[in-house]
C-alpha cells in the first residue's frame, strides 16, 4: 500500500514538476508548482514526517504559490520577453540543473551509496543522546526538541538568515525622504 | 462474511466520513437559511416564508409553522441551482473556470478532518474525542488546508478573463496573505498555554479544549481571541471584510461570470468556511463542549452524557454562526486601503506583541513556580 502510494505520488511530483519548467503559461505553471508541493507534501507523510508534511503545505503550498500567483497575475508576465539575457539565464540555468543532477545520480549509485530503503526505519531513542531525553517519535514534539538541542545553531543561523533578507527588503523598498 | 470482515476497517472511517459531511452540508443549507431570516429580522422584514413541501407542509397547525418559519426553503434554493441552465461564457478559461468552485469548497469539507465535535469515556475510563481523525498537528492542519481555500477564489478570478472578476481575485489573494500571518501568531500563545509540559497533546484541539475546563481562553486570551476573530473574517471572505466579492464597486466579484450550480457550490463553501471558522473558535476559545468556565463536564460518563456534550458544543457553534451573521447585517464594509492597513499595521504588530508578552509571562510563570 505505501509502496504504491509512494510511486503514484513520486510520478505526480515529476510530472508535474517538469510542466511546470515546460509551460509556456505562467499561471499553468504556477498551478503544476502548486501540485508538486502537496505532493512532496504527501511523500513526507508517508516518510511519517508529519510536521514537515503540514508546514509544507503551509508555508510553500499555502503562502508562498499565492504570492507568485498574485505578482503573475498583477505584472501579466505572459508576454513574450525572450531577450539575450534571459535565454542566457535559462541556458546556465539548465546546465547547473544538469551537472547537479548528474552529481547526484552518480553519487547514490557509483559513490558505493545505496538507495534509501523502502520500509520504514525503526522508532529511534532521542537523538540527541544526553540528558533525559524523550522517545524519538514522530509527533511535533521531539521535533522541536531536536531542533531546539542539538540543531540550535543551525536554526539560529537560519533564522539569522531570514533576518538579513528582511532587512534587506526594508531597505530596498523604503522610500528616500526629502529632509534625511 | 470473510470479505467484509477484510474490508471493514477501510469501510467504517467512510462511512464516518460521509456521514460527517451529510450532517455538514445540511448545517450549510441551513446556515443559508438562518442568513436570510436573520437578515429579514435586523431589517424588519418576514423572509422566507412561503415553500411548502406537499405532505408535511399541510399538516393543519405544525405545516403552517414551518413553512412560516421557511424550514422547506434550503431545498427549494437548491434545485434552483441545479435546474437553471448551465451556462459558460465564451470568453472563460474552460479548464480553471470548472475547477475553480470544486477548489472553493474542498479544502472546507476536508479541515473537518481532524474537528472533534464532541467527547466520550472508553473503557479505561479515559476521556477520549469524537472526530475523524486525532492527530497531535490539528490546528496547524486546518490552518495549511484552509489556505489552499484562496486558489478557489483566485483561479475563478483569473479564468473568468474579465475586468470585475480579476479585481477580486486579486484582492483575495492579498488579503489571505495579509491575515494569515496575524491568524497564525494569534494561536500561539494559546497553544503555549495550552500545551503544558508533560503533555501529550501537541498542537491538537483536543488539547486545547481539555486544557479550558476550568477557565475558558476567551477570558484568559482575549487579545489573542479578538485578533484570531478579526482575521477569521477576513479568511472566510465575510463582510466587513468581503472585499474579493464587494458587490458595491465590483458587481459580484470573483463570482460576476459563474451562474447555476458553479455559483451554487461558491455559495455553500462560503458557509461551509464559516461553519467552520465558528467550530473553530468555539473549541479554541469558547471552551469546546465544556459547559461553563468552572463547570466543566457535568454529564456523567454514558451514552446521554457524550450527546448532551456534541448538543453544548452545536448550541455554541450555532451562536457563532449567528454571530457571523450579525456582524455582516451590522457593520459597512471597509475600503480596501483599510483592510490592508488594519491587517498589516495593527493585526500583524498586535499579535507579535501579544507573543512576545506571553512567552515572557511563560518564562517568569516557569522561574517562579519551580
């Protein structure tokens, strides 16, 4: 059951991933963009990833797709623009695309990396290994608590991260006054 | 025999579930209903009152009362809609113009998911929820199907390739951005509160309900229960905040081009949205199925005591649905500069102040007590 579940997800994520590359419309390829998010939504449930299943959703499918939507919708982006530049942009684009994929195809099967295994693994021990400690389980709880012990610097950093980008929107989009 | 023992565990959680939007759908039905005769009261007008269905509707004393009181109108509105003709314009994106009401409603009929409506003891003695599913990430569930809701109004927008119509698509794009941020950061407090150390409930609503035997979040919360109100407005697309369909300045809005059933099922999800918006916050603040603040559950453990606590928690959701209807036949609507600047500069800060406030009384709470 999961194993099917797993291909048809898997085949609708490619499909519509590549519709969304190849559609000429903007807002068709919005839509594939969408698709492909709720259903890599749906492969992190069957990896019983809830949480991330669900902010998944959320923040990409959710908020994100509505902003791109309203910017195609509001700027009309549908006319031809096929200059130099970005025929140029595409071209590295698709040759970065490439090499990474190539990379990576070759890594898992001649790097002497398996696959992933197809069942799931056993219920883990806290993966943090100090202190008390809780049962690694799947619920939203031992989430936080591993992001908040043993990965706080990373979380840190990206939030960090979020911070600079943020500023830096402030400081792009705010209009000059004429006394400063 | 052997079939259906193989099939029932597939078989039960349909039946549940079709049962569970047979009771939803009516409540819609109805819900449309309770609008217009409200409606009629603020107004001072007598509303529908005139459908009669043959049979029960000439019961002498009882036929008379209900057809007064327009019980046999949802059925009539209803094959209104299905037996107009079905009329698309020439000018529509074929494709996203049908797909766009099925999107309006689904996302609203699948969040009743992880609703519970109602508790029950098992055997243990442990008191358990009545709902579809009860999963640890509830809220935050209904809040990531609930935002895909706005891709109903948007595409019917877009496809409908008129002027009126994408105005409101568009408006209802930026405003389900604009009010989900304040709609998240609201409930956090409340499930910081909720959720206590020690236990198993996550962000479940369950949990939030049990935590609220015996002080309801409403008199505990209140900035966090007005903020969650204002931006459950503006999510479920209702006036003041009803700026996608705005009739005044955009003749329908996102739904000018659809007629029939298309526009019929637009209809029932906007009802279906605010049946679930007042579930909503019923269980996240008005106590859930608990009877009064300081009086929690005083049904006892059997069969009647599980009834009279789906009957409490209906009677609460009923109000809010009033409520919502109160509000719409009361208040003008506002500008769409005001609905920008009301979400992003008094929400949006209002509500991360209200986080900020709480997770330093959590921290005091904690130093202190221990």
């Amino acid at each position: 059951m999961t194993d099917t579940l797993f291909y048809v997800f898997a085949a609708i994520t490619l499909i519509s991933a590549l519709l969304m590359v190849v559609s000429p419309n903007a807002v068709n390829g919005a839509i594939c963009m969408i698709i492909c998010f709720v259903t890599t939504a749906a492969l992190f449930v069957l990896l019983e990833a809830y949480f991330l299943a669900v902010i998944q959703v959320l923040v990409y499918a959710g908020a994100v797709m509505v902003l791109f939507l309203f910017i195609i919708m509001l700027l009309d982006v549908n006319k031809d623009t096929s200059d130099l530049l970005k025929d140029k942009m595409t071209l590295g684009a698709s040759i970065t695309g490439f090499t990474l994929l190539v990379i990576l195809t070759l890594s898992v099967f001649a790097g002497g990396q398996h696959l992933p295994e197809t069942a799931l693994l056993p219920v883990m021990e806290n993966p943090t290994g100090e202190g008390v400690g809780i049962p690694f389980t799947t619920s939203a709880k031992s989430f936080g608590y591993s992001l908040f012990t043993k990965y706080m610097l990373p979380f840190q950093v990206t939030g960090f991260l979020l911070l600079a980008a943020m500023i830096g929107v402030i400081v792009v989009s705010k209009k000059h006054s004429e006394n400063s | 025999m052997e079939l259906l023992d193989a099939f029932l565990p597939y078989l039960l959680p349909i039946v549940y579930a079709v049962a569970m939007i047979s009771v939803f759908m009516g409540l819609c039905s109805y819900s449309v209903l309770a609008e217009r005769k409200v409606c009629s009261w603020i107004q001072g007008r007598v509303g529908p009152n005139r459908t009669r269905v043959p049979l029960l509707g000439h019961i002498p004393i009882l036929g008379n009362l209900l057809t007064g009181l327009g019980i046999f109108q949802p059925a009539a509105d209803g094959l209104k809609f299905l037996f107009k003709e079905e009329i698309v314009p020439g000018h529509v994106n074929k494709f996203y113009y049908m797909l766009a009401p099925v999107l309006a409603l689904a996302p609203a009929l699948t969040t009743m998911v992880v609703l519970p409506f109602g508790r029950y003891v098992d055997a243990d003695g442990i008191t358990q929820p009545l709902v579809l599913a009860n999963v640890d990430l509830g809220m935050l569930i209904i809040l990531g199907i609930s935002s895909l809701g706005v891709y109903g109004i948007v595409l019917a927008g877009w496809a409908s390739n008129s002027k009126y119509p994408f105005l409101g698509g568009i408006r209802a794009s930026a405003q389900m951005i604009s009010y989900e941020l304040a709609m998240g950061l609201a409930l956090l407090p409340v499930f910081m509160w909720a959720a206590t150390p020690g236990s198993d409930y996550g962000m479940s609503l369950f949990g939030a309900v049990q935590s609220q035997q015996t002080l309801w979040l409403f008199i505990w919360q209140p900035l966090s229960a007005l903020i969650f109100l204002v931006a459950l407005f503006a999510e479920t697309n209702r006036l003041p905040f009803d700026m996608a369909e705005s009739e005044t300045d955009l003749v329908g809005g996102f739904h000018t081009e659809y007629g029939c059933f298309k526009f019929g099922l637009f209809f029932v999800a906007e009802y279906a949205h605010v049946i679930m918006g007042s579930a909503l916050f019923v269980l996240l603040f008005l106590g859930g199925w608990n009877f009064l603040p300081g009086l929690a559950d005083p049904w006892g453990e059997s069969l009647i005591g599980t009834l009279l606590s789906i009957a409490w928690f209906t009677t609460k959701v009923f109000f809010m649905i009033f409520f919502f209807i109160w509000m719409r036949w009361t208040l003008p609507r506002f500008r769409y500069d005001q609905v920008m600047s009301l979400g992003w500069k008094i929400l949006l800060p209002l509500a991360v102040g209200n986080l900020v406030f709480n997770t330093i009384i959590i921290a005091l709470y904690d130093t202190f007590t221990r």
